[in-house]
RNA sequence: GCCGGGAUGGCGGAACUGGUAGACGCGCCGGAUUCAAAAUCCGGUUUCCGAGAGGAAGUGGGGGUUCGAUUCCCCCUCCCGGCACCA
C-alpha cells in the first residue's frame, strides 16, 4: 500500500526545509545574473483573502522558476501600513490604529508562510514604521529645496455635521458615510508635489517600455493627456484683468459664442454681490462632491452673469456664464465655448438658447447640419473671415501666430495630468515635515530632526484628525528664527509610502534613503499587481523614482521593468465582499486541501490577467489531481528501481511519450517564461501525466521513460505546488531539494516525428485528414489530399481552381 | 460622461503570428468496484439531422476584408476596472 497523500505534513515540512536551509534569503552577488520578483505590498487589513492568494502566487510561481533557470532571485515582501482602515477600527472598536495594524501583520505573515511563498523576510519593509518614512519625509524637504512642492489651495469633501474632510470612497450619492449630511466642496491650502515637471519624460520613456501591457500604457497616456494648443486672452467689458483661455481648437475661435467661468471664479464672485440668483447658484454649485465622475455624469447648469467677455478677432460682445462643470482648479478655471464644435457645449446651448455658430465644415464638402449636432471632426475654416479655406493646421499657425504677434496669447502645450496633491486631513499617516511659523512661513524640518514621529498612542473619534488635539505634538519653535511654531498636521496620501518601497527591500536597514545595495537590485525585473493601479500607483512611482535619480540616488530612472497585472477574483460573477455575503476564507480551503491545492487552482482556473470566478468543484479538482499525481509517483517508485531512456532501443509507443515529455518541457517552459500562461502550463503538465497513467509497459526502457516524465512533472510543477513537489522529488530517489533544481532541458532528439497528420479542406470547410511523411515535398502532399476519399466527394467534378498547404498544418482545397 | 479591458459548450477556460473551434479541468450521463455509500478507475459529453458513414449550424449582435476570421476592420449591446482622498 502505498503511502497516503497528506498535505498538512508534508507541507509542514517542505516549510521547515526552506526555513531551516534559508532557502530565500538572497544577499548581493554581482557575479550572478540577478531577478527582482515584487508583488504590490498588501495593505495590513486582517486576514489574507483569495484576492492576495492569487497575486502572491503568481509571483512566487514566476520567482521559482526563473530560479530555476538559473537566476538570483529576490522576492521580498512588507506592508502597506497606513490608511484609513485602521482608522475606521479604531473609531469602531476603541482599537489604536498602530496596535490594530501590528496584529493584523503578525497574522498575515503567519498565513503567508502556511502558503509557501518564498519570501526573502529578512527584507521586511513596514510602511508605518518611523524608520521607513523617515526617508519620504527627508525626500520632501529635499523636494522642498528644489521647488517642487509647494501649497496652494485645493477642493475637498467637506461633511458639515462631522466637520471632517471626506475621502471619495466616503462620499455615498453625494452625502457623508456616517453623518448622511450632503457634502460640500470647499477648499482647503495643501502641499503638492510637481509631478508634472516630469510629464514630457513620463510620456515619453512609455514608448520604451516593452515590458509594460500596452493597455497600460494607454491609459497612462491618456491620463498624462499632453495637448498643443493656445492660451488666449479675452477683454472683459468693465474689467481691467483679462479672461485667459486654454483651447486645442483656436481653428474654431471665430464660433465661440459663450464663455463659461466656475463658481469658485473671481467673476462669478463679482456678479454675484449683485445677482441673488447667482449667488444661490454658485452655493449650489458648491454642494456636490468633488470626484470627477460626479462631474462628468451630473446634469450641466449654468446661469448667465449678465458680463461680457470681447471677442479678441471680432470684438463682438460673447456672453459669460458661470457653470457647474468648469472647475477652478483645473486650467484657469474658465473655458471658451465652441457650440458647433463640441458636443458638451453643444447640448449647454440647446439647453439654454444659445447661438450655435457653424466655422469648420468637412474637407470633403459634404454638407452636415449644426442643428442636428455638434460637428467634432476636424475640417474646413468657413465664416471666420480671412481664415477660410483654411485646414486645422493652417488656421492653427495662422491664428496662434496673430496672437502671439499681438501679444494676447502663445502657444502652449497643456497636460490633463495635475500635480498631486499629497496633504491628508488624516492621522494614521506620515507626517508632512513642515513648521509654520509666522515670521518665516512654512519651514522643512531640518534633516537632524528627521523623523518627525507619528505619536501612537491616540484615541481616534471619527471628527478631524486627533494631531491637532496634541499639544505635545503640534507646538515647536521655528528652525529658521527659533520662535514659537506650529507643525503641520496633515500626513502624507499613502500613495507616497507604496512610491518607493520597491526600492527599500533593496536595503531596510540602510542609514540613507538608498545605498549602494539598490544599485544591485533595482529596477524590479518583474512586478505583479491588480490593473486597479494601472494609473495612480504606477504612475507616481514611476515619477518618485526620477525624483530620487535626480537627488542622486540612484541611476535608474524606470522602476518596474516588467509588468503583470491580474483579474480580480470574482464569486458568482461579482468581486468577493463581505457585504455581498460571497466571501470565500483561503484559511479553511487550506485547512480541508492544502496550500498546493489552493495554489493550484488559483493558477489554473484562468489566466493571470483575467478575472478568476471561484468554484468550490473546481478546488476539489485540483485536489484529486494532487492526490493522481502523488499515487502516480508512489506507484512507479514502488514497483523498483528505474534507468535512465536509452534513446536507440525505444518502441513506437516508449518514443511516442518520450516525445510528449519533452514537447511537454518546451511548453510549460515557454507557457511560465514567456507567455505567463500558467493555466495552459498545468493542463500541459496534467496530459502527460494522463498520458503516464495509460501508459502499461512494465519493461526496464518502459519504465525508464515513465520515470523521465514523472521527474519532468515534479520539477515543472515545482514552482506551482513546490510542497508536494519538495516531497516526490525526494521520493523519486533525490537527497536533494527541488528548490534548488535546475529547469528541466529540452531533449530535441526526442521531439523528431516520421509522419505528420495534415488537415484537408475543400473551400475552408474540415474534410478529412491524411498522414504524410514528415519531409514529404509540396506535390505529394496535394495528391494525398485530393486523394482522400472523403475529399474526393466534394471535389469530384468540380474544377479545382487553387490549393493552398500551409506547412505542417493543413491543406485547402479551393474548386 | 471619459479612458482601458472583456464576452467562446451546462460552468471555468484552450486555440500563441489569419489555418483542425472547444485542449485541460469542473459538472452531468453510463459502466466497473462496493452489502451500501464515499473515494477511486474506465467510457461518453457544443447543438441539430442521421442507425452509421457523414452532413448542417456555431465563438455577445449586425456588417466587411480573405481561399480561410474566436483572431483583422467598421457599427452596436451588455459586463468589469480607473477617473486624481479606497488601497
């Protein structure tokens, strides 16, 4: 009787192998080829969900295996420790944030390590430890030197009743989340970062960056949005200020029949001292949340300001309006408006009775009527005076070219990106390195004072954030003038502290934001995350690691040079949540299968980058397929001892699944390296192992050749289910460990074929197939094919007009 | 609303560069084993027509390019991710 599967005991101890040998601690060893394997850092939130095993295992799967292949490999892992769910337990179970989070990391590790990751711990980071974020803050008074942060106000959530600011996700159809009052926009002073110093290089180096998906690096384009246009200045009857405009189009200038400024508008101010309509209006405008998707969806409203702007070209009188989806923040708070032209503001006109002027027809003449719509595509000049005729770049230059000889605007190039904005009315954050003192203004902390320490021990309410409660944290004096001062007391968006952890594995313990360590390992050759970061995180590391070039610490200047990103993981079509009660605990799937089970099945019920939909049938599946593998193993290795193949004295069928072992090694090899096809590389693995347990030859070369394949699945499986691997390798005769095996070799002898099978068709259609030689040349292959009985029925008679063979696939007979 | 992605048997998915649609797994059906069940093993399984050989249809919907389209192009529907304070 052979000896049960069980995977409770031997993962314990494939686990304490790894454990005892330090399988995955990695130093520095300039001599080897070295691979950087990273996952995005989980956020410390409790338990481990399916969410976390997937993308774990992902990455441990490609870190095995290009160990297998022969590379160094660092997998680190650590925590995203600050945010605001730490602050929710804390209001609702009286729990401090830091307490809350250190528990929750001891229980995340332990989960971690009962899964088999190979993680370097050695290299912990910890996000809300003062040494790490030290460093951040140390980088912003650097930053601050330079010039490029700085504060201005900006928009926040404002909830009336708890008197705090709102972060998005709190906002619930335009009310707070606990106090259900409607929010307010107001705006609030806060530090910004200058990202946009960096837009041209960011946008630029995405043209190479092979490695990255090419739909993330779309969207990143998108979002950086760079545009050339023309800022334009319009006169204000009665003003002295002229309006500046921002337009991509001045090619339809001569159509601008409004012009809309936002409530937050100094003219919008103006009018409405005198206007209690527009007052009204601009308090109602106020009173919505600041998303831009709120924006965008919401009804447009506007209300005339009784002002007009003059028309630069025509002197014409265009009247202003205030509207609710121009934003103050965003450009210069005031846009042009081309009816005709652009389709929001050609329903804004319909809506409100306002001239819609047609000044750009197509170049094809053909005629389009403005009233059935707004005409968007670019085109001909017309009714623009000494401007038509002209195409879009024509009456580009032409008419930026007047206005920069006039002195009433220039050409400019404009980014949809903002700069990003880093204050969080927060507490369980890093905070902002800054002093405010009232002779000097806002003053960095010098580096010796570095860090400025987060005071853990808070009670948190719910209502502002606690720091400003804290005497003992708030009063200094000035560094500069040593007067009495105050600090700061927003703390840092988290987006900074996950903008450069992957460059802090390199060296946690290092006296200095980076050391010579980094220059070993950065950039990540592989990082894996969910595509919910394919924007914000990725494109703010991407800029903190220019900053950190440019203060000379490091010479890398594009973190990640690969990119994966996978799916979510989905129940009964919808994201596992705790609200939708769907919520599947990988601790009990461990517990009842194993973690090579659930490992398994997270890798081959899709491919990475889909969404993966659970199924409780399919974990069961992948568990008896460890339990066939397993007695597969046990069964060849108790019936005796094995030899090696011996290639020349091999019958038909011993070739035949020598031949499946080593296409099977090409594929899986090819399927992990190159395509990150994990799923196909296990169903690859399970038909050989099919293909074994049909296979009934009990003669030495018949057992040798089943020995090759059984060895092939334990290596190739290794990086999948390296537990029950770990195990068989030992059984099938090894005293090493698989973990530090090398990948399999393709045997390419074994691969050669004396015929091949060809699909026949007769006008695209599947009519049989016939057995050539494999070197048979192209008119034998036609004969054979037309030969073939079944062919012969629907080309008997008919004219044969062309045949196409397609070399090693099929060939198309066309009558 | 804007940007990005997705849709293939009863289900998850495969088909990599335009060349056999449905690999592999789940489920289901039939059989073996068992006093019985579980577990395990063997066979079948896109739909329709046909005793069979075989034929027809078929990859969200509509059109197009091609000897040949799940794959390329145009239009549409639905679902998912992001939209700058969730991480």
């Amino acid at each position: 009787m052979s000896t049960p599967y069980k995977p409770e005991s031997i993962e314990a101890q494939a686990q304490r192998y790894w454990q005892e040998a330090r399988s995955f601690e990695v130093g520095e060893a300039p001599g080897k080829q070295k691979f950087y394997c990273l996952t995005m850092f989980p956020y410390p939130s409790g338990k481990l969900h399916m969410g976390h095993v997937r993308v774990f295992t992902i990455s441990d799967v490609i870190a095995r295996y290009q160990r297998m292949q022969g590379m160094h490999v660092l997998q680190p892992m650590g925590w995203d420790a600050f945010g605001m769910p730490a602050e929710n337990a804390a209001i609702k179970h009286g729990v401090p944030p830091a307490e809350w989070t250190y528990r929750n990391i001891g229980e995340m590790r332990a989960q971690m390590d009962r899964l088999g990751y190979g993680y370097d711990w050695s290299r912990e980071v910890t996000t809300c430890r003062p040494e790490y974020y030290r460093w951040e803050q140390w980088l912003f008074t650097k930053m601050f030197e330079k010039g490029l942060v700085y504060r201005k106000n900006s928009v926040v959530n404002w909830d009336p009743v708890d008197q705090t600011v709102l972060a998005n996700e709190q906002v619930i159809d335009g009310r707070g989340w606990r106090s259900d009052a409607l929010v307010e926009r107001r705006e609030i002073p806060q530090w910004f970062m200058k990202i946009t110093a960096y837009a041209d290089e960011l946008l630029d180096e995405l043209d190479r960056m092979p490695g990255w998906p090419d739909s993330v690096k779309t969207m990143q384009r998108n979002w950086i949005g760079r545009s050339e246009g023309v800022e334009l200045s319009f006169n204000v009857a009665g003003e002295d200020e002229p309006l500046t405009v921002y337009t991509t189009r001045p090619d339809t200038l001569m159509g601008v029949t409004y012009m809309a400024v936002a409530a937050e508008h100094p003219l919008a101010a103006k009018a409405a001292e005198t206007s209690p309509d527009v007052r009204a209006f601009i308090e109602e405008c106020l009173q919505t949340d600041a998303s831009e998707a709120t924006l965008e969806t919401m009804e447009k409203k506007g209300m005339p300001l009784g002002i007009s702007a003059i028309h630069p070209l025509t002197g014409d009188e265009v009247p202003l309006w205030v509207a609710n989806f121009v934003l103050m923040s965003y450009g210069t708070g005031a846009v042009m408006a081309v009816p005709g032209h652009d389709e929001r503001d050609w329903d804004f006109a319909r809506k409100h009775d306002i001239e819609i002027r047609q000044v750009i027809a197509p170049a094809d003449g053909t005629h389009i009527d403005i009233g059935e719509g707004a005409y968007i595509d670019k085109g001909v000049l017309v009714n623009s005076g000494e401007y038509d005729g002209m195409d879009f770049d024509t009456a580009f230059n032409a008419i930026a070219n007047h206005f920069e000889k006039t002195g009433r605007g220039s050409r400019a190039v404009n980014y949809r990106l903002r700069d990003w904005g880093v204050s969080r009315q927060r507490y369980w954050g890093a905070p902002i390195p800054i002093i405010y003192c009232d002779d000097c203004d806002a003053v960095p902390v010098p580096e010796e004072d570095l860090p400025v320490v987060l005071p853990e021990d808070v009670k948190v309410t719910g209502a502002g954030s606690p720091l400003k409660d804290m005497p003992g944290f708030v009063a200094t004096t000035c560094p500069k003038c040593g007067k009495d001062a105050r600090r700061e007391t927003d703390t840092f968006d988290t987006f900074v502290e996950s903008s450069w952890y992957f460059a802090r594995y390199a060296c946690p313990d290092a006296d200095a934001m980076l050391d010579e360590r980094a220059a070993y390992w950065t950039p990540v050759d592989q990082y894996t995350g969910g595509i919910e970061h394919a924007i914000l995180h990725l494109l703010y590391s991407r800029f903190f690691q220019r900053v950190m070039r440019d203060e000379g610490l490091t010479e890398v200047s594009e973190p990640f040079t690969n990119l994966l990103t996978q799916g979510m993981v989905l129940k009964d079509g919808a994201k596992m949540s705790k609200n939708k009660g769907n919520v599947v605990d990988p601790q009990e799937l461990i517990a009842q299968y194993g973690a090579d089970t659930v490992r398994l099945f997270m890798m081959f019920a899709a491919p990475p980058e889909q969404s993966l939909e659970w199924s409780d049938e399919g974990v069961q599946g992948s568990y008896r397929f460890m339990k066939r593998f397993w007695y597969a193993v046990m069964d060849h290795v108790d019936a005796g001892k094995a030899a090696a193949p011996d290639p020349g004295a091999l019958s038909g069928d011993q070739k035949a699944l020598r031949r499946k072992t080593h296409q099977t090694i090409a594929k899986i090899g090819d399927d992990i390296g190159r395509r990150n096809s994990f799923n196909t590389a296990i169903a690859a693995a399970m038909e050989l192992l099919n293909a074994v347990n049909r296979f009934d030859d009990d003669s030495e070369q018949g057992r040798a050749v089943v020995h090759e394949a059984l060895e092939a699945v334990v290596l190739m499986l290794s990086p999948m289910t390296p537990h029950i691997c770990h195990a068989l390798w030992n059984v099938l005769g090894h005293d090493s460990a698989v973990v530090d095996q090398p990948w399999p070799a393709v045997d390419e002898s074994a691969l050669e074929l004396d015929t091949i099978e060809l699909v026949v068709q007769v006008n695209g259609k599947l009519r049989g197939r016939v057995s050539v030689p494999a070197d048979a040349g192209r008119e034998d292959i036609e004969a054979v094919a037309i030969a073939d009985e079944n062919v012969q029925r629907f080309v008997d008679g008919k004219e044969i007009r062309k045949v196409i063979v397609v070399p090693g696939r099929l060939v198309n007979i066309v009558v």
